[in-house]
C-alpha cells in the first residue's frame, strides 16, 4: 500500500490523520457555538411586544376622568391640541 511502510503509516497518514481529527472537532465546536448562538437569538425574537403609547388625546381624557383637570381646562387643552394637528397637517 502506498500510505503504509512495513507495519507503521508513513509520516503523512499521520499528518493526514491529526489534520482530519483536528477538522471535525473544530467543526463539532463550531456548530454548537452557531446552535447556541441560534437559540440565544430566537429568544430574543419572543420578547413581548411595548405596548403602544397612548396618544396626547387619551391621556387628557384619563386625566379628566380622574378629576386632575376641570371641564374648562380639558376642553382648552383639546383644541390646542386639535389646533397644533392641524397646523401640522397643513405643513
């Protein structure tokens, strides 16, 4: 055989050898690196969702609801409200 010498491989069956052995156990290590990396970032996917603000109007409306502002003062402050939007709109 060409890789064997009497009863012994030859130096390069064993550098052939060790190269592989080296290769697939560097490859085992990167794949479960690349898994832990997967399921580290998959995880991060299934975070609840933030719930969404609530829009300036909405919070003038829980604030009168709590009796914090007066009828006077909500109303005030929703046409400012209502007139800052427009003036946005027509920008």
């Amino acid at each position: 055989m060409m890789y064997w010498w009497g009863d012994q491989m030859s130096g390069w069956g064993w550098a052939m050898m060790s190269l592989s052995s080296i290769a697939f156990w560097a490859l085992v290590i990167a794949a479960i690196v690349a898994l832990v990396r997967y399921t580290r970032t998959a995880g991060a996917d299934r975070r609840p969702e933030q719930p969404a603000r609530p829009r300036p109007e909405q919070l003038l409306a829980e604030r009168y609801a709590r009796g914090e502002i007066d009828e006077a003062e909500y109303e005030r402050r929703l046409d400012t409200l209502d007139a800052g939007a427009s003036d946005r709109s027509s920008r």
